[in-house]
C-alpha cells in the first residue's frame, strides 16, 4: 500500500482550522498550565539562589591564641585548606578584630572605652564549598595536631576556639531544607496538575469527535491512519501552547528580575541562562509529550468500533 | 460473497431479538434487495456484514473470511472491500463532498492525482459537480445521500452494501441511483440494497429477501416489494 | 396561517438561490404538499416558517405574526404554536423517546401528570410503545423518525410542518403516519408536508406545490406528484 | 404558564448523569485548580506568619544613663507606652544587660574578663504593633522631652542612644514586601488561572452539546428554560470539585502542618481556622460564580438558533 506522507500534514493543518474552537480552548490551556509551571519554576530557581547565598554566609572561625607561633598557625592554615570542601580561608588579624568589634558596638561606646590593649583574638575563617557539610570540615579540623599548638583551650576547642554557630547553622539548614522541599513538591504538583489539565482537555476534544473516529473507522481507515493526525494536532497545540509559555515568561522575566534586584539590593536575584534554557526543554517536552500521550490514549477509547 | 448461518442479533436481553435465525446466502455479482417493516433489522443485516456490530450467535463469511473471529487489525481491510451506504449518511462534519469521498481513497493510499481525477467524477455521477466544496450542513438532505452514495462506490469495491440509499431522494433521482447501482452490479460488484422503495424493487425484478421481525419470511429470485396493503 | 411575499433565500452569494421570489398563501386548516427535486428548496422553505433561518428578502407570517421582525424572546412562543418533524430527526441525544416527546410539553409548562398522560398515547399512535426508554441511536431509522413524528404533535399545535416524514418508513407504516396527519388535519390543525412520496401524493390529492430551483413551479389544489418520469 | 420546579432539579441530575464524561472531566479540571489555589493559599498564609514573626521581632531599645532619675525613666516608659502603635514596653537592668552580653560573647571569654564593674546601660525594650510604623514611634519617643533626661546624649539620641537596627530593618521589610508582593501576585494569576481553565472546560462541554441546544430551541424552549439546567450543571460541578479540594485540602493539611511543626521548631507554622474559613468561602464561592458564568455565557453562544 502506498503512502502519502502529505496527507497527515494536511490532514492536520485543516482539522487544526477546522475544529479551531477546540484547538483555541485546548491550546490556551497548555499555555495556561506551562505558563504556571514556567513561573513557578523560574520563581524557586530565584528562591533557590537566595537561600544558597544565605547557606553560603556560613563559615567556621577558629580562634587563635594570643601567643600562637607564626609558623604553627600558617602550617594550621595550610592544612585546613586541604580538607575536603573547603573553599578558601582568610586570616583576621587582632587589629581587624578590633576594628569589627568596634563596628558592630558602636552604640555603647563605654564597652570600647574600658578595653585596654586588644582582647580580641586573631582568626581563622574558613569557608565552604557546601555550607551543609559545615560540621565534616569542623570535625577535620578538631582532628589537626597542630590545632592544639593554635588554640588556647586545646582540650574541648569547640566550646569556645572554634565557632561556627552551631544552632543558628542546624536552624537555617532545617529551613532552607523545608523551602527547598516545598519548592520541589509544588513544582512536581504543579507539572502533575497541567499534564492531567492538558490530557483532560485533549480527551474532551476527541470526546467531541468520537463520532467521526467511528465513521472513520467503518470507511476503513487503520487505527495509525486515524491517530496520526490527531496525535500531531495533540503535538502542534502543545507545540503552540508551550513556546507561547515560554515566550511570556521571557517577556516577564525582562520586566520582574531587574524590578526586584532594585528592591533587593541585598538579595542575589539572578536567573542563570541555562536554567532558563531548562525551564524551555522542560515545557517543551513536557508538553509535546502529554499531547502525544494524551491525544494518543484518547483515541484509542474510540477506535473499538 | 456472503454467508450467514444461523445468524441472531440481540441488543437487549429479555427484548425480542432484532435478528433471529437467519440464514442465507449471497452469491458474488448478485443484486439483492433487502425489505421489511421498520425496525425488522434490515439494518442490523448489513451492520453485521460490516462488522459494525457483532452478532450474538452464528457464524458470518464475507468474502471467504470469517468476519466474526477476525483480528482487530485486519478490520480495516475487510471493510475497505465493502462501499457502505449508510442511513444516516455518517459524513465527516468537518469535510467537503469531495474530502469525504476522496477520504475512501486516502485511506487505501491512492496518489493526490488518482483521487483528484476519480472524486470529481463519481461526483458527477450523482449529480453533485456544483457542491463538490459544501460542507454536510450545508447540503440538503438527499444531496448528502447521494455524497454517502459516491463515497461507498468511489474505490470500486466488490461488495456494496446500501441502506435505504434512496430514502432522501425524489423518484427521478432515485431512478438514476438506481440504475447507477445497476450498471455497478454488471460490472461484477455484489449489492445489497436495503429499501422501502416498492415501486424500485417492482420495477427491477432482483432477488429480494423479506424480513419481518428479524427472521427472513421470504427470500425470492425476482421478486417484488410485497406487503399487501 | 401562512403568507410568504416574494421570498429568496441566498445561503452562499453568487450562487443560485435556494428560494427566489416564492408567493403563497396558505389559509388555516389546508393540508399541503411540497414536492421537488432533492435541492429544490423543500427543507429551505419549511425552516424558514420555523424562523430557524432568516430570508435574504422578502415577507413572511405565520399565524398572523411576522416572523420575520421578530424579538428573539418571542420565537419560542411561535414554535410552541408549530410542530415540525425534521428531516434529520433532531432529537436530543441523551433522553430516551419518552422524554425526547415529554420535552415539547415540558417546554409549555405541562404538569407531570398531563406529561405522563399524553406521551404514552401518541407513541402508541405512532406504533412506538414498545420503544419508549430506547436512546436514539438505540432505535432504527425509521423509529427515530416517528420520536420526531410523535415530538411534533403531541402538543396538538395549530400547525404542523414535515420535512419528508416518511422517508424511512416502510409503505405500510407510511401510510399509517399519513392518515394520522389527515386525522390531526380534519380537528382542523394547518399541516405541511415536505415529500418524495409519489405514491402518497397521488392517492390523497390535496394541495401540492412543486419547486424547482427554488421556484414555485406549480400550485395545484388536489393535485398529483407529477414530474413525468 | 405554569412552572415545573422539579423539572429542573431532575433535568440537571440526569444531565449530570448521562453526560458523565464530561462531568467528570469538568469536575476533575475543577477540582484540581481549585486545589492548586488552596494549597498556594494555605503556604503563603503560612509564610505570611513566619514573615510576620520575623517582623514582629523588630523592637525599639531606648538605653538609659546610669545616674538617670528612676522617677523620669518611669514616666517616659508611661510616656512611651500611649504612644500609638506600640504594643509593650520592659525595662532591662544593666545586670540583665550584662548577663546578655556574657552569653553573645561567650566564645570571647577574654572580653569579659576585662570587664570592670559593669559598662552596659539599662534600657527601655519597646515592642511595636505594626513593626513597619517604627519610625514614627522612634521620632515620637526623640519628641518626648523627658527623653533628655534619662538619656547619655539628648543632642543627637538617635546616633548611640536608640537602637532600632535602621538598615536591617530597612532590608527586612523590603525583603517581606517583596516575598508579599510575589505570593499574592501568584496567587492572584492562580485564581485567575483556574477561573479561565474551569471556564474553559465547561465552555468545551456546552460546545459539544451545541447541536442539542439548537434543538431545544427549535422545539420551542425558551432561553431560560434551556439555561437553567446547564447553569445548575456547571454550579453542581463546581461544587462538587470545590468540595473536594476543600477536603483534601484538610487532609493534607492534617499531615503536613505537624511534620512542618516538628521540623522548624523555631518557626511559628500554624493555620489559623479563620484562614480556613476563609479559603473554603473563597473556593467555593468563585467555584460556584464561574459555573454560573462560564455555562451562561456559553450557552448563550448557542442559543442564537
Ligand atoms: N446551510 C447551507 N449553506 C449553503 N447552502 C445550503 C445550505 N443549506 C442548503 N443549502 C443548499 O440550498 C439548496 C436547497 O436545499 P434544501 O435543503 O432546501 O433542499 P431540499 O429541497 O430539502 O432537498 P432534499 O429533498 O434533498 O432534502 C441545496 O442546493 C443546498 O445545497
Ligand atoms: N443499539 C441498539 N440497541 C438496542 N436496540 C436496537 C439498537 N439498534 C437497533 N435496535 C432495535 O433493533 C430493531 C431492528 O433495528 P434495525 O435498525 O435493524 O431496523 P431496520 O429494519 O433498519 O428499520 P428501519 O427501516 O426503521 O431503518 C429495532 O427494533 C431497533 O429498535
Ligand atoms: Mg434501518
Ligand atoms: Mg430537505
């Protein structure tokens, strides 16, 4: 049997005309639900970044002691800068410790007075490539012998030598955690949402011609010469919806990320390209996908005749 | 052609059955007519033959397969051999005269050439070369008929089957139908016309089978309409 | 009742018009035969006394209105006052007989028990008693025309429009449903009948009009199918 | 003419029945966007909370001289106290203050032991109503002419003497704005999202009943009389999607908000009942309005026959 290969193209250019009030309903909600998945999407990437340059402020200080050897303290530092996951370290000085101290009480001015000389110690500060792996590097750095030389109470370092802010640390990961979870799984609702939307609404058109599935079915067209052009027609309208999707949430983007990097000077509000490139296949796909698969399993209910 | 044994067709248990018993046989290059009170099952017969439906009990031969245990699959080509009138039309709504005929061809995969020399003139050939570019709702009642009519016979298939195909149209057009299923008959095809057309069925003198209540009461080489009334 | 004054129908300009320039009369209580060939105009000029279409011009009242002008709310009234079975049937895919009738009293605010009174008997008339809970497409042709039949009078309207009510129907059956119309015709209710009928026009001799694109081509009291052929 | 008012009611049920495919999937599409908007509903109005707690924790700390006269600080607390918006006010002794200060500096213990008698002021603590209104409480209590009194330096008390952290409050509430802002934007577009999806999905239903309609009409009903079981159709639908989000919305609720609970102990995740309330009113009623309005307008598209 020879094939046209036109047809099906033809075919489904003119049934997407023809049959334009469902194909208008059906492609304005595969616009509707990508849209909401795109927004949402874009919305916890943002959110993700925030968090992370929250996560990212957390370091370990170790506190050197006043009579520490040069030597010992640069050996120290060179060995925490081979732990596993850490990123860089930074040396304050007494004097820099003075001159933050100074900064952050700067409203009670009688404390700064009464200090003789400098108590404050030098330090150590360490920072991480993963913030949540804070308490391994701790542990290395506990472990070091040359720690002992460093410190000024070698024998419990953690109570006061080393700081990292334990609880503030355990509470900010729980509720980073919690976002990054909550994001995640209205991410997943949200894409499970407008894929049952999309394949409802492409079952109901199809629910709308099962008659003419019938008829075609008893004029002796195959099933794949039937589906064919319904399941490209399911490919095109998602096709149109989801690069309408994604052509709005550029447009959006354009307008809201430098709006709110104005308003959240302090906040790092980026949309990276590759996750915008992401967000595309992700609509993309998904939605050319649905369509196939939703077009596809609706007409088969009606292929039985 | 076609053979039915003991062929019975109920749609509701506990109702009576709309065929009951049938048996017969139609020979290749016959033409048949098929007649009966409404609702006796002329229709039920030739949706059978179709495999539109499936009988209750009995065994069905369309051109040697045997159309009851048929694989899914091989449906399609069972009826791509069949042209199928139906009483109801069953027109694709969103096509033209000459997409729904051309459609019987699309579907054996003839070339946009072949269809574009053979849809125009079947249409012709029922008085439709005006509304080749009308869709159904925009024809009248016996000008999509006579659309069902081309589309059944626009592949030449070796059996035709006919439901009331006249039912929408005047006694000139009938006659020209009619004679148009005539000549297709001499060329081999097999048809089988359901009809209330007394005065068609007296004229011709083909063989026609009588329902009455899903069973077959008369079944005549030459026959007329019948029903004294 | 009836009065139409030069009326054309043009669905698709620059082709021939459906209707052109169509007068006549029709005075309560008449019974009246369409007749013409299949595109004629037939189902054209019952649809639009119904005031399902507009005409392109023209003049026309039924039942002293003029349906041409008018207001959109006042139309169901004036199809309350016509019952019409379609050629198509039209019956409402998801009720059964019953109600598909039940539904033209429904309309007019029948009580229940009216309802439950008179659907019965007028499906019994039509020799549908059997069918009263069948769905549509649960019923043969033939049966779906007499739902539409049976639809269109049950309410006793003074006047009754039929798009060739007995195309599906057996000439047995036809000729019960034509003597019905005669009967609802002699309580003195207007009755209009679209047909190919011959047989049938020929033996009641009532008023017959004959179109032929479009025109009216004949205006006979008591007169016959005609169209020699 | 009389009416038939039950007509109506079994008119809509057998409707709703015979037409199930349709129904369910309307009820379905329903259900899940009307679900989407409350749970969007619930998790912002839980974040409003956290946000609010965040807020709430900005306070007004007026520091007081040491040779302050008891009776003026007592009448500028009196003072201080009818001032609008301000919730309520504690006075913290330099002890209190002091034993603050060991506890922030602990891993400092040189500091401390520097210390001489006790350098850290008493102060006033002033908790706030609207922690957004600070300023105008800051610049009413810098009015106050008691104020002079009790303070180290009258000249300029907002420099050293009254500490209200100005830039981090600043930032915090540009912060929760923002985070306001975008949680009721979304929640707005998923409103008005779903009211266009369930509009839709019903306009898609009457469209495949379109020819019915044109029947009725041909038959006689009047508008009204084909409307009313279509409306009372898209409102039953509604309402039974409605209800069922509500449900699971409670369901879930049930679950989530405990293991919320459990894992930010230092959050306040709660749902007030009111907020329930609210969200059911919410859901069912726009539920309900657009089923009224999506079957109306279209029906009213095919009741031009
Ligand atoms: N909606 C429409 N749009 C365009 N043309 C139409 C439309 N409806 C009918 N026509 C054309 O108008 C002419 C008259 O149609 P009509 O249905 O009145 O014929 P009829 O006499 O009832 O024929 P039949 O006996 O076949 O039912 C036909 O040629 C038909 O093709
Ligand atoms: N799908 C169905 N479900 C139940 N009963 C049915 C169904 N289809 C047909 N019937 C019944 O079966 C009987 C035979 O129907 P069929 O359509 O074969 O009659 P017919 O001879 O074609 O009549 P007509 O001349 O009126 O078209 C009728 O009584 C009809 O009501
Ligand atoms: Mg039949
Ligand atoms: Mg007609």
């Amino acid at each position: 049997m020879a094939i046209n290969p036109g047809y099906f193209i033809r075919e489904t250019i003119s049934s997407f005309r023809r049959n334009w009030v469902m194909s208008l309903v059906a492609v304005s909600i595969i616009y509707i639900s990508l849209l909401l998945v795109g927004a949402f999407f874009l919305t916890s990437s943002v959110l993700n970044t925030i968090v992370s340059s929250f996560e990212a402020k957390v370091s370990v200080q170790v506190f050197v002691k006043d009579g520490a050897v040069p030597a010992d303290v640069e050996a120290l530092q060179a060995n925490i800068q081979k732990i596993p996951n850490v990123k860089s370290i930074a040396y304050v000085t007494k004097d820099q410790a003075l001159a933050r101290f100074k900064e952050r009480t700067k409203n009670s001015p009688q404390l700064v007075e009464q200090l003789r000389g400098n108590p404050l110690p030098a330090s150590v500060e360490v920072a991480l490539v993963d913030p949540r792996q804070v308490q391994t590097v701790v542990n290395a750095i506990v472990k070091d012998p040359l720690l002992a030389k460093v410190v000024k109470n070698p024998a419990n370092p953690t109570q006061s030598d080393i700081r990292y802010g334990q609880n503030v640390v355990d509470n900010l990961f729980k509720a980073t955690g919690v976002i990054r979870i909550f994001a995640a799984a209205f991410l997943i609702l949200l894409l499970l949402v407008s894929l049952v939307l999309i394949g409802n609404t492409i079952r109901l058109a199809i629910f709308a011609r099962r008659r003419e599935i019938g008829i075609m079915r008893l004029v002796g067209a195959s099933n794949w010469f039937i589906r064919t052009p319904f399941l490209l027609e399911g490919v095109l309208q998602s096709l149109v919806g989801s690069i309408l999707a994604i052509l709005t949430l550029l447009a959006a983007q354009a307008v809201i990320v430098p709006w709110l990097q104005d308003n959240l000077k302090f906040l790092p509000v980026t949309i990276a390209g590759a996750t915008f490139a992401q967000l595309a296949g992700l609509l993309v796909l998904s939605g050319v996908l649905i369509g196939l698969l939703g077009s596809g399993t609706a007409v088969r209910r009606y292929l039985k005749v | 052609m076609i053979s039915m044994k003991n062929v019975s067709k109920i749609y509701v248990p506990d109702k009576p059955p709309a065929l009951s018993e049938v048996d017969c046989e139609i020979a290749q290059g016959e033409f048949v007519f098929i007649v009966g009170h409404s609702g006796s099952g002329k229709s039920t017969f030739i949706r059978l033959l179709l495999r539109e439906l499936l009988p209750t009990s009995g065994q069905i031969t369309v051109a040697n397969q045997d159309v009851i245990h048929m694989k899914n699959a091989k449906i399609p080509f069972l009826r791509r051999n069949i042209g199928c009138v139906f009483q109801d039309f069953k027109l694709l709504p969103n096509k033209t005269s000459y997409e729904n005929v051309a459609y019987a061809l699309e579907v054996i995969g003839k070339s946009r050439h072949v269809i574009a020399t053979q849809v125009p003139e079947v249409l012709r050939l029922v008085g439709l070369e005006e509304k080749t570019d009308s869709y159904p709702d925009e024809l009248s009642g016996g000008e999509q008929q006579r659309v069902s009519i081309a589309r059944a016979f626009v592949n030449r298939p070796p059996l035709l089957l006919a439901d009331e195909p006249t039912g929408n149209l005047d006694p000139a057009t009938s006659l020209g139908i009619m004679s148009l299923l005539n000549r297709i008959n001499k060329t081999g095809t097999t048809v089988l016309v359901a009809t209330h057309d007394r005065e068609m069925v007296d004229s011709m003198r083909k063989r026609v089978i009588a329902l009455e209540n899903g069973k077959i009461i008369r079944d005549q080489s030459r026959g007329v309409y019948g029903y004294g009334d």
